[in-house]
C-alpha cells in the first residue's frame, strides 16, 4: 500500500527533509538507452547557509528553484537592485566515493539575496548551475564565501555524517576552516 507523506506524523516527515542524497547506481551503465549522456543530480543535495540565524539545513527544493528561501521572490541579476537583501549561500554538495570510501566529494556554493519586504532577491542562475556541475565533477568552491558562512557550512557537514568528513579531501577542511 502506498503510503502519502500527509499522513505520516510531523516527525518522519522532517527526518525525511533532513537527509543527504544516498549514492545511488548509474542507470546508464552501458545499456545504450534513453537518458544515455543525461546529468543525473542523484549524489547532490543542497545545503542552505544561513549565516544571519546562524544555521546551515537541507532543502531539496533548491534544486528546481523552490527552496523555502527562494519561494515567492522574484530573482534579478543586478545586485543593485536589492540593497536590503538578507545573504544566504546554496552549497551544492556531491556525496560520491574517493579511493574506495564515501565522502563529501564536491561542494560549490553559490550566492543568494533575499529582501523579503519587497519579494525581490538575486542570483545568478548561470552561478548556480556552473557550482552545480563543478560539485558533480568533485571540486570545491567556497573561496569566495565569507568566514562565517564557511565555518556553519564546515561544522554543518561534519556533524551531519562525521564518516563522509571523515573520509572528505583535506583541501575542503582547510577552506573551511573546520577540521
């Protein structure tokens, strides 16, 4: 019987919110299909940073645009144009394996601002999706990031699943400041 996630209690469905992508197989593993050469997002999960509460969490909205920061804003490329915007970080985060043991295999964070008085925020969508396949393909971009935001996201990913920071690359430890 199927279950819908209303009738789960409160609980099970926050649990579910808060879990990071498992690794899953490839589909296209040789089979010569449909979907063969198609970017799969299975290993990414998003991770907001939200350095005005102090708080990192999951949300899987962010991968179509409908994150709970990002819903009812209307997104613009000029910065100017929303002054008052609260900052907030998009961490596209790979989990994948390296030398045999799963780990934390990219993180690119990509940069957000929301100013809810006025349902306006910014981005850059071509930011986002060059964070999203630089995480995919392993590498770590969060130079750019404020001290801040790196050290929530660190500690953040390290509490989360110390076994994935434990077998993690040390250059993402360094930039973040978390080891």
């Amino acid at each position: 019987m199927k279950e819908f996630d209303q009738f789960k209690n409160k609980e099970d469905r926050d649990k579910k919110k808060n879990q990071f992508t498992i690794i899953k197989d490839d589909s296209t593993d040789g089979h010569g299909g449909y979907g063969v050469g198609s970017i799969s997002l299975e290993n990414m999960t998003p991770v907001i940073v939200d350095p005005n509460e102090g708080e990192a969490f999951v949300d899987m909205g962010a991968l179509h645009a409908r994150s709970k920061v990002e819903k009812r804003i209307k997104f613009l490329s000029d910065k100017a144009e929303v002054p008052n915007g609260k900052l907030y970080w998009i961490g596209w985060v790979t989990v994948d394996y390296r030398e045999g043991n799963p780990c934390y295999y990219g993180v690119a964070c990509s940069e957000l601002r929301v100013d809810r008085s006025i349902k306006r925020g910014y981005k850059r969508m071509p930011e986002h999706v060059n964070h999203m396949d630089k995480s995919m393909k392993g590498r770590f971009v969060v130079d750019h990031m404020d001290d801040v935001s790196k050290k929530i996201l660190g500690e953040y990913l390290r509490d989360f699943k110390p076994e994935l920071w434990e077998n993690t690359a040390q250059e993402l430890k360094d930039s973040l400041g978390v080891h």
